[in-house]
C-alpha cells in the first residue's frame, strides 16, 4: 500500500479549511435567522437559497476542496476531473437546501422532520464527500474501509440533524457563533473521517488526465471570495425589522401630510408632556423626533 499524506502543507490547509467551514455556517445559520422571520414565500424562498450556497457551497464543499490542497499519495501525481469536482459542489447545496425545506417549511412534526432532514442531507453530504473522491485521478488502485466509510456517513447525517436543529432554533448572534464553531468541527469531522477510510495501491507510472489542485485554486477560490461577499451583501442590504418600522412610520407621515391630520402617537406620561425631551416637542398632541425631518 502506498503512503498516503493528509497535512502535505502542515496545519495550514486544516485550518484554512475549518475556518472556512466555520464562516459557511455562520452565514448559513444567520441567513435560516432571516428565513425565520421573513414575512412571504418569496422572501422565505430566497433566504432558504442563500442558506443553501453558504453551509452547502462554503461551509462543507469548500472546506473539503481546501483540505484536498494537502492530501497526497507517495509515488504518483494525482489530477481532479473538473466535471465531477463542479457536480459535488452542486449536490451539496441542493442536498442541504433540500434538507432545509423538510425541516424549515410547515409547522407539524417539527422534530420529526429535522431528523428526516437531517438524514437526508446528511447522505446527500456524504454523496458529495465520496463524488469529490471519485473526480480524483492517480496511478493506481483505491479502496476504502466499509466501516470507516460507516463512521464518516454517520457523522455526514448526525452534524447534518443538528445543523437543521441549529437553523431552527438558534437566533441570538452569541449563540450563532457558538454554533458555527461546532459545526465547523463536526463537518471536517466528517471529511477527516471519510478520509482515512481510503488506501492506495499504486500502479505503473502512466499519463492522468484532468486538472491539477493548484490550476483549480484561483477559480475556485475566487468563487468562494465573491460568494461571500455576495451573501454578506445581501444579509446587510436587506431590511430589517426595524427598517421596516421606519419606513411604514414615515409612510404614514407622509399620507398625513396630504390629509392635513398628524397621526398621534402613544400618549406620554404627564411629567414627560410638561417638559419635553431634548430634540423632541409638541407637535399638535403627538411627539415630535428628529425622525420627523425626513419629511
């Protein structure tokens, strides 16, 4: 059996990795926050998306990608069919988004389909996990250990379940971040896992077709960048609760402003009436802020 390496590169690729898969979750968990309270089907639909991309896409394929970068067989080069490595990616983010709709949309049986969720994304996970293997090209045999490969599908569904638990219940950003961290351990967990089931057998030296790790590090790397990117983006353009509070306050302000009537806020106490507060007046019985300017 051929020696196989899994830190070519030291601690650097694993800890790339987690804290890629740590960022990817937080993301995802922030983005099922959003879901949560969001007030249409559109909108539930598109947080669910952007869920999706950001544990499927960054917190599990990309970490898997990354700790690629520094496995290596002795005695022969090994090349990535690019097909396949863009198949794995898309499995995971339609396993996980999958997995999201059982256990986020309805209101019956919800721990019956987190774990229903949790299983099938799970699976789906490790499909990815040993598709992504399958893409790798080498002079020789591969076989892996069936338990081994148990224990990584194992861990693939049980991280998966508590990942939907998390996206259900979590929404404190305190607690957000805890739980990033965890599911950061749990998914490279499962990779590591995954991992040591497989031994080599090397063959004859031969030619390998496909793409080497490095020749795929700038597009996929710069994929992973802009997606970020793109999903923080979106988390902080979009409106919050408050925003929405604002804006349907002004609107009101504004349909007063044709009407001739001042809507009224909530009566004060009587000593705040006598002796308004600093930046705020009486104003035909209601309250006056400096919100009231934008007018």
């Amino acid at each position: 059996m051929a020696q196989i390496h899994h830190f070519d590169h030291g601690w650097i690729t694993p800890t790339i990795s987690y804290t890629l898969s740590v960022l990817g979750s937080l993301l995802g968990l922030t983005l099922a926050a959003r879901f949560r309270s969001a007030r249409s089907n559109g909108e539930r639909v598109w947080w669910l998306i952007l869920a999706a991309v950001a544990i499927g896409g960054t917190a599990i394929w990309s970490m898997h990608f990354v700790a690629m970068m520094g496995f290596s067989v002795t005695g022969t080069p090994i090349r990535y069919d690019v097909g396949i490595t863009a198949a794995s990616a898309i499995l995971a983010v339609v396993a996980v988004a999958l997995g999201l709709v059982i256990a986020l949309f309805g209101s019956k049986a919800q721990n019956f389909r987190i774990v229903a969720g949790g299983v099938f994304a799970g699976l789906g996970v490790a499909a990815m996990h040993y598709t992504g293997m399958a893409a790798m090209h080498l002079n020789g045999e591969i076989s892996y250990s069936a338990t081994r490969v148990g224990m990584s599908i194992g861990i693939a569904v049980v991280a998966a379940s508590v990942a939907l638990w998390l996206a259900v219940t979590v929404h404190k950003p305190l607690a957000i971040f805890v739980s990033a961290l965890v599911m950061g351990i749990a998914v490279n967990a499962m990779h590591f896992t995954g991992m040591s089931a497989m031994s080599v057998r090397t063959d004859a030296p031969g030619t390998l077709s496909g793409a080497t790790a490095t020749s795929l590090i700038v597009p996929i790397g710069a994929s992973v960048v802009f997606g970020i990117l793109g999903l923080a983006y979106a988390l902080m353009a979009a409106p919050t609760e408050e925003d929405r509070a604002a804006a349907a306050y002004l609107a009101a302000r504004r349909e007063s402003g044709h009407t001739g009537t001042i809507p009224r806020q909530a009566a004060a106490p009587m000593a705040e009436q006598q002796q308004p507060s600093r930046g705020a007046s009486a104003l035909g019985g209601g309250s006056w802020t400096y919100r009231d300017r934008s007018r």
